[in-house]
C-alpha cells in the first residue's frame, strides 16, 4: 500500500476510535446526569463554570473530529490528484 493510502487508512482508524469516543462520552453524560438527578445532586465544575468536566471533553473530541474530517478531505484530494496526474 503506498504511503498516502496508508496513512488515508490509519487516519480514517483515528477517527473511528474518536467517533467511538465521543459516543462514549456522551453515553457517560446522561448516566451522570441520571445518577446526580437520583442524588438530587448538582455537578459542581458545571455550577461554578457552566459546563461539566464532561462537556469539555465533548466539546474537544468534537473539534478533533472535525480536524480529524478535514485532514481525511486533503488527503483524499491529494490522493485523486496524484492519480489524475498519473493518467
């Protein structure tokens, strides 16, 4: 496999795991927020702050994603290129 396609796939893997992880985070947040409501308990980071430890995990897996997406575009574009060079 040449080296761009190898690297299209192992970056497609990283973002199937960070995919895997965001669901797992925002799986996590709702049984947070079920356990506290059971507690009648509040999550202290998200009263002082606005935003649980969790959010901010959320808010930057989200952003990796979405660098994750953007590197896949330039790859993919630079792999069509180089085969339409090649023709």
């Amino acid at each position: 496999m040449p080296e761009a396609e190898q690297l299209l796939h192992e970056t497609v893997e990283a973002r199937a795991k960070a995919q895997r992880l965001l669901d797992g985070l925002i799986a996590a947040k709702s049984a947070s927020e079920r356990r506290l409501a059971d507690l009648r308990q509040t999550d202290l980071l998200s009263r002082v702050t606005g935003r649980s430890s969790i959010d901010n995990a959320i808010e930057s897996t989200r952003r990796m994603i979405e660098m994750i997406d953007r590197l896949l575009a330039d790859l993919r574009w630079t792999l069509e290129s180089d085969r339409l060079a090649l023709e």
